[in-house]
C-alpha cells in the first residue's frame, strides 16, 4: 500500500498523486502481457534442454508464468506491441502506463479511479484524450 509509507523525506507515498519516490518513477515498468511474452520465451528454451536434469524449470518460475498469463489482457506479442505503442503516445509514467495496460479500464471514470494521476499532474491529458487513449486499447482487444 502506498499511500501508507514514508518515502526518504517527510512526505508520505501516495500513488494517486505518482508520489511514489524516484527509484519507482525513474524505473523501467513492464505489463503483465510483456512479462508473459518474456517467460514464455524462457519456458520454451527451457523445455528445449530439458534432456539436461540440472536444468529443471522451478515452482516459481512456472506459477510465475501462469500468474502473468492469468492476468494479461493482451495474448499475441503484435497485440501486447501495440498497447505499448498507445499507451506510449501519452505523457503517462511507466507506472501509469503499466497499470492502465494492465487493468484496460473501460471508460474515462474507471480510469481515473483506477490511476487517479493522470488528472492530477496538470498534463495535457484532458478527459478527450484518456478517452481516445481506452477506445485506441480496447480495439486492440477486441481485433486481437
């Protein structure tokens, strides 16, 4: 939770605000979908030299992969390429974007629920372009 911890300063975390400290804004962020296309890549070299017993593919590893499977709204890698390409059109943090093509919210409501920043940091991200933002998505989803 967030919104509950102290960050190096006297400010609280509140991830509603993106205050959510420098090592996780400057941080490369991935979606769930991008995670699956990575371990799934990793399974299958990993299968491949399953000859060798040394080699085995770890409990974790494998809920790991079912997890981020689960929980991905995007399944094919143009369709995952795409999101990222849409969201990245945006002036959106990596959090944010990671977050919204994760959850695919539905309307501008949902959104801004969901990643309550993007209205409050003064960009140019007005209620029109978050909704041109999920219609872009969510045809993603339905062509996929």
């Amino acid at each position: 939770n967030f919104s509950s911890t102290k960050m190096s300063g006297e400010e609280e975390e509140n991830a509603a605000e993106l205050k959510i400290g420098d090592e996780f804004l400057k941080a490369k962020c991935l979606m769930n979908c991008e995670v699956a296309l990575i371990l799934e890549r990793k399974y299958e070299q990993l299968q491949q030299m399953s000859d060798d017993p040394t080699n085995q593919i770890s409990q974790v590893f494998e809920k790991s992969l079912q997890y981020v499977k689960r929980f991905s709204r995007y399944k094919n890698p143009d369709a995952v390429r795409q999101a990222r390409e849409i969201l990245s059109r945006y002036p959106l943090a990596e959090f944010e974007l990671c977050v919204l093509g994760n959850l695919c919210p539905e309307t501008v409501e949902e959104g801004i629920a969901m990643v309550p920043s993007i209205k409050n940091r003064g960009r140019a991200l007005d209620e029109e372009a978050i909704e041109k933002m999920l219609t872009d998505l969510s045809l993603i989803k339905k062509f996929e």
